[in-house]
C-alpha cells in the first residue's frame, strides 16, 4: 500500500516537472488595422510540441457579410509585410464570418508538420467582393511576444 502512494506522489512530481520542462507556447501577435474602421487582433501560439493555435478576431465588418478569406503571410526573401503586401506564399486559416454586428472570431490549429515561416510575416484578411480573396481590407505585421 505504501508502494503504490510512494508512486502516485512520484507520478505527480515527474508530471510536474515535465510541464515545467516543456514550458508554455511562443506567442506571436499582430494588430490589425485597415480603412473603414476594420480592424482586429491575430495571436499566434506555437507549442513545444510544435503545433500552432492561431486566433483572429476582427470587427468593423459589413454585418452578416460572409466568409473572408484570411492567411498568414510570407516570402521567400523573409521580408514580407503589410505595407509592401509582398507575401506571396500563404498558410491559410479558417475563414472569418462577421455576425449581425460585425465581428468575427476564427481559429485554426495549424499541425507541428508545418513549421512556423523564416522571415517576418503578416495576417492579411481579404476583401470578399467582388472576388472571394480579393484585395487586402486588414493587415497586420507579427511580432514575437
Ligand atoms: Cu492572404
């Protein structure tokens, strides 16, 4: 019996310290800012296991607009940003839907296969009309935390 509890405070601690080990996520951010009041937050969680959690959230929509198209970001030189809207390799996240209100919340689990791009990058969310990925209507450039 007293085996058995010695092992259970032993799991405990190993639990522990392994959690402590593998520390918490990298966290990346970006304020997004566009004409027309639209403008959002994109926060970036890279995990020691090295799986992404990427949350967007965005108001200042046209209520009940539709799905918008929305990415991070990047470019083989490593420089790109919003302002040169020069990232012409992308990694997709789920689409933004703006409720009666305006305001869109998406999140998008991105797999450790995939690492995280060199080089600076950008959450760009598109314009919807008239195509669906059209021209950038909010941008903002990552920063590390
Ligand atoms: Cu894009």
């Amino acid at each position: 019996m007293k085996k058995i509890w010695i092992l259970a405070v032993l799991t405990i601690f190993g639990v522990v310290a392994l959690a402590q080990m593998m520390g918490g996520p990298d966290v990346r951010y970006a304020t997004l800012m566009g004409s027309d009041g639209i403008k959002g937050t994109a926060i970036i969680a890279t995990w020691p296991s090295g799986e992404h959690t990427v949350f967007v959230q965005v108001e200042g929509l046209k209520p009940s607009s539709g799905v918008y198209a929305n990415h991070i970001h990047y470019n083989a030189a490593g420089d790109a940003n919003c302002k040169a809207q020069n990232g012409d390799k992308i990694l997709g996240l789920t689409n933004l839907m703006p409720d009666a209100n305006g305001m869109a919340v998406a999140y998008t689990k991105v797999p450790a296969s995939v690492k995280y791009p060199a080089g600076t990058t950008y959450v760009n969310v598109h314009s919807n009309n008239p195509n669906p990925v059209g021209a950038s209507i909010t941008c903002g450039d990552v920063a590390m935390k």
